[in-house]
C-alpha cells in the first residue's frame, strides 16, 4: 500500500488495483487553460488498462511519485466513483506502508 499525503497532512491511501486518473492543463497557453484533458487512467497493476501501466515499478513509491509529478491534478478511482481532483503541487509526500528493509 502506499499512502499520499498532502499539506493538509490528509491522506488517501492506495492499493496495487486502485485506479489513478491523470489531467494536464488542454492547453500550454497559460492564457487558454481553462481546461483539463485526461492523460491517464490505470492501476498500479495494470489491471484497467490493455497495456502495462506506466506506474508498475519495482517500488511501488516510485511509480506513484512518478505519475503525481507528471499531471497537474489526478482523481481516484474509476471515473464515475468520485469527482474530487486532486491538485499534484497540494502532496507533501508519498510513502511505502509496508516496505521493510531485508
């Protein structure tokens, strides 16, 4: 499992099959933003997607971070389970829950 924090020191925790939806800005225009444009839909797993996902890593940690880093904002879940997006500059840090060393 991984836990995302973020500076409210709320946190989300997710698992290997939970879904993770990437948005960027449509436009690089900063005066044209308006709008967002889905990039990425996938679990860690790999499970939703007919490709492997971008965010299957040898530590779990690094994909998420990865992932969190290249969107502006991301939502959990399939589409149609939530309508809360999540802002990537809002996260604080992104942990293991259970790594463990040896």
């Amino acid at each position: 499992m991984i836990v995302i924090t973020f500076l409210d020191d709320s946190s989300i925790t997710i698992e290997n099959d939970t879904v993770l939806n990437g948005y960027k800005n449509d436009s690089d225009d900063p005066k044209e933003s308006y709008y967002l444009r889905q990039v990425y839909s996938n679990s860690i797993d790999g499970s939703e997607g007919k490709e492997a996902s971008r965010l299957t890593t040898v530590d779990g940690k690094v994909g998420v971070m990865g992932f969190i880093l290249s969107v502006d904002c991301f939502s959990i879940g399939r589409n149609t389970e939530s309508n809360i997006l999540y802002r990537s500059s809002a996260v604080k840090s992104v942990e293991n829950t259970n790594f463990s060393f040896g």
